[in-house]
C-alpha cells in the first residue's frame, strides 16, 4: 500500500499521536458497548487496552515535550480506511470472549507493525526513518505482549456465539 | 496535514454526552456518531451553539448521546422540527440525523420539501436498508430481492434513491460517506455544515445483526473517481449511474438558504397574542 509518508518529524509524531489516541477511543467505545450488552469481562479487557493506547499518546506528547495535544493532527489509514492500530468497529460480537477480544489487538498491533515499517520505507527523511523503526520495534513489542496475554486466556467454548433469546428469530 | 502546532481547541469529547449507546456491538452508528462529534470540533462551534434533532429509530437516539442541545422527535418529522428551530434560531448550527426507514419511508414528503426549502440545515442519514429497531422489516433502501422471514421472497418493489431525490428537489449539498472510513466521514461532514442551505450527507451504515452481510461494504466502497461540481446537470449525470459505493462530495450548489426577513417582521408578542385572540 503507497503511504504519503511525512515530512517532518513533527508531523511523523503528530500522526503517531492521532493513531494512539483513535485506539483508544475506539477501545473505549467497544468497551462501552460490551458494558451496555452485559459482556463485562470484554468490557473491562478493552478498556485495559484503552488505557495502555492512552499511555502510548501521552509517552509521544513527553517525548516531543508537547504541552498539548498537537493540532489538526489526523491518523493515516492504513490497509483500508482506518488507521493501522484501531480495531474495526464491526469486527466484534455481543458474545464474544476475551480471546476473541485479544486476537482483535493482536491484530491491530501486527497491523501497526507492518504501518511503521512500511513508512520507515517510504520517507526520504532521515529522522521520521529512524522514529518509525523504533515505533516499529515498540509495536514488535506489543504484538509480543499480547500473544503473552493471550497464552493466560482460555480458548472460547464451541458454542459461544449460542444465544437462546437472540436478537433474530430467524437464526 | 499542514499544521502540528499545538493549542487549546475543542476536541470530540467536549460534543459526547455521558449516555452511552446501546446500537448493537458492531453497528455502523457507533462510527458516525464519533465522526459527528469530530466533525463539530472541526467546526469549533461549542456544545451549546449546536442543535441535533432526530426522528424514531437506531441512529435516531444520537442526540442523547451528544451534549449539544437535543431533540428526539417523532417518526419522520425530524427535518420540520429541525426547520422550525433553524429559523427561529438562525444562531444555531442545526444538525438531523436518522435512518433510512424514518427520513426515506415515513418522513419521504419532509425530506422532499426540506431539499426544496433549502433552510441552513445538514441532515445526516444512516442508511442500512432496513427497520433495525423494530425487527429487520425492508426500508425504502432494502434491495427488491432481499429474502427475509418477514419479506419472504424479498419486496420487488425498486428502491429509493436518496441522492437522486435530493438533488432533484434541490438541496445544495449532496455526499455519501461510509461509516467505517470515520476520518473521511467527519470531514464530509464538516463540509456539510459549512456550506450553507440544505446539505444532504447519505452515510452507508451497517446493521451487523440484520444485514451482516453489509459487512462486506468495506470492500465495495471506494472514492469517487470525480470531483465534486457545482453543475446540477453534471451531478445527476453522474449519480444516475451511481453504483451506491462511490463515497465524496457529488454536489456543491450555490442556490441561496432560506432566511426569514426578521427586519419585516415588527411584530412584538403581545401584537401576535390580540391577533389569535378568540
């Protein structure tokens, strides 16, 4: 996929910003919608995930010594019309468990991953090259962290999809 | 991007109110309300200098769900409602929002006539071709062969073209976006509410739980390969061999909004109260 790569090392961190901060808020409102559907073991697993995307946005901001957030600072798609490290919001299911929730963010992660080393590729700046390898490195590190989670998650039951008042009566 | 200042601004939190959906897990709604509350912080208008009025149905509960001032309505009278706030608070950026089933079907004849009128108004759809809150019946929008347990064998019956309709009534703005690019929805809807009149935005929402086969509209929708034009002619030349999968601006009109003259308008309360008396 062809990326527009940034710049400037400002604009490079202002849209690594923007792609942590859209994770979260999309971990926050999935976690809201499992909270709604009664699902508080995923609920609580993606408002974890909120936090630590939050965390990555403000480690950027002290990194950069920003007092702010920056301005107008929007998160590229990447392979779709999303940035690389949301979860799609369709890809989740009332009933899922919480293996299902991680393999999401384990996704979202190998997503990041390929993201940064695609534009490490891309940009002819020296110093946007150098910030993207060692985000991609730190992506590397939470696919791993993930995969760790995952091992302490136990595989969802067969029949987990089953509802016996489903929505649809059809089904 | 052209600037990473940083600066105190309004962000799309400051418009999300502390009620939380209930649309299904993996509804398109979800999206667009967070593209709605980014495009009013594009907007830097405040929470309070925004209305949302809203008919009956899923996408029609946004209004709770934002802290601007709210109106749910009843189905298919949003945009009158939405009328009758903007022209007596010109001051307020108007926004209304609902499904296919309540502006297509049961308000059809509004939408109709807001195009016409042309008021300052942006009205967003969420279009899932079917009544989700009342069970999956076919909307307007529902394809004639789409086989159901309360549509068996499907309708037959031709669909709706919202874009073909509004452009033909006369709203001066007309877009598709889709609910999963929400960046590219909140800047279409920003456009939206900038340009004056009647802005229409079709937003292609899916129903996971009676229409997951709408999932796959991720694959099926692209960019317009055009431009957007302010040449009617040229948009319905386009739009009439619209797929319903381009997302972008199609029309951009200059046709003038509707205004009350209230400099003609000296009549003082109590002149209109002696004028109604029984």
């Amino acid at each position: 996929m062809k990326l527009n790569a940034p710049k400037t090392i400002e604009e490079f961190m202002a849209q690594a910003y923007a792609m942590e901060v859209e994770a979260a808020q999309r971990y926050s409102d999935l976690a809201d919608a499992m909270d709604t559907h009664n699902n508080r073991e995923v609920a609580e697993l993606f408002r974890k995930m909120a936090v630590i995307e939050g965390k990555h946005g403000t480690e950027i901001m002290q990194h950069m010594g920003w007092k702010t957030p920056p301005a107008n600072a929007v998160a590229p798609s990447w392979e779709g019309f999303e940035a690389a490290e949301s979860v799609p919001i369709d890809e989740v299911h009332y009933l899922m468990r919480p293996w299902h929730a991680l393999q999401l963010a384990l996704a979202a992660e190998q997503r990041a991953e390929r993201f940064f080393a695609e534009l490490a590729k891309s940009t002819t700046d020296e110093s946007v090259r150098k910030a993207a390898l060692e985000l991609q490195e730190e992506e590397r590190e939470h696919v791993e962290l993930v995969r760790a989670w995952m091992a302490k998650v136990p595989q969802p039951e067969k029949d987990w999809a089953e509802d016996p008042d489903p929505p649809r009566y059809d089904q | 991007m052209n600037d990473v200042a940083t600066c105190e601004q309004l962000t799309a939190a400051n418009f999300k109110s502390a009620v939380k959906p209930v649309w299904c897990p993996g509804c398109g709604d979800y999206s667009v309300l967070s593209s709605i509350t980014k495009a009013l912080a594009m907007i830097g208008k405040p929470p309070h200098e925004v209305g949302v009025v809203s008919g009956i149905g899923c996408s029609s509960r946004i209004p709770a769900y934002t802290s601007c001032y709210g109106f749910h309505g009843v189905h298919g009278r949003a945009l009158a409602a939405a009328t009758g706030l903007k022209v007596a608070r010109p001051d307020l950026t108007v926004l209304v929002t609902g499904g296919d089933g309540d502006g297509y079907s049961i308000g059809g004849n509004h939408f109709l006539h807001a195009c016409r009128r042309n008021v300052d108004l942006t009205y967003i759809v969420m279009d899932n071709h079917v009544y989700g809150m009342t069970k999956g019946q076919p909307s307007p929008t529902t394809e004639p062969d789409w086989d159901s347990k309360l549509a068996p064998g499907g309708t037959k019956i031709r669909v709706f073209h919202p874009l073909v309709v509004a452009l033909a009534a006369g709203a001066n703005f007309v877009g598709r976006a889709f609910a999963g690019d929400p960046n590219g929805t909140a800047a279409l809807i920003a456009q939206a509410i900038r340009h004056p009149g009647f802005s229409f935005v079709e937003i292609l929402s899916p129903c996971v739980t009676f229409r997951p086969e709408q999932k796959e509209w991720k694959s099926m929708v692209r960019p317009a390969p055009v431009e957007k034009t302010d040449d009617p002619v040229l948009a319905a030349r386009r739009v009439m061999t619209d797929d319903g999968m381009n997302i972008g601006v199609l029309y951009a009109g200059n046709r003038p909004c509707y205004e009350l003259d209230y400099g003609r308008s000296p009549k003082s309360v109590a002149d209109l109260e002696m004028e109604f008396r029984v």
